[in-house]
C-alpha cells in the first residue's frame, strides 16, 4: 500500500488498511468467489444454449420423437455445478 504510505496519515491508520486488504485477500483465496463465479456463467450460458436448442426443435433435438430424452440424457454431460 504505497500509496496510503506517502499520505500523511497516521501509522496506525495504514497498518489498519493494510490488515483489512490481507483478510479481504485470504477470505477470497479461501472461498474462490472468482473460480465459483466464472464456472456458475459458464454453466448457465451453456444451458441457455440448450434451451433455445430445445425450444427451437434444432440441433440434437430435431430430428428426434422425443426431444424431452435427449434433454433429460444430456442432463449427464453436464457440468458438476448444473447438477
């Protein structure tokens, strides 16, 4: 934190600054909100993909009787935070 350092400010003020960005930096290194986030909108992005496949009768559900099995066996596939 160089810059709060060449602040006139007292020494305890970015002692504490600096403690705040040390427990803010462990707690998201411990819960990897970033990892967890970026793997929820792929997943979500993927099976928005498949619905308007599905709604649209296009791709692996068209040419099927049963478009709703495909759907249901593709469920399989899918990533372990769509389950």
């Amino acid at each position: 934190m160089p810059v709060v350092a060449l602040v006139d400010l007292q020494p305890i003020v970015t002692a504490s600054l600096a403690a705040v960005v040390v427990v803010l930096e462990g707690a998201q290194q411990l819960y990897q909100w970033q990892a967890n986030w970026i793997l929820y909108r792929s997943t979500a992005e993927a099976l928005k993909h498949e619905r308007f496949l599905y709604l649209a009768e296009a791709g692996p559900y068209g040419g099927s009787d049963r478009p709703d099995a495909h759907l249901i066996s593709d469920r399989d596939a899918a990533p372990q935070w769509a389950k």
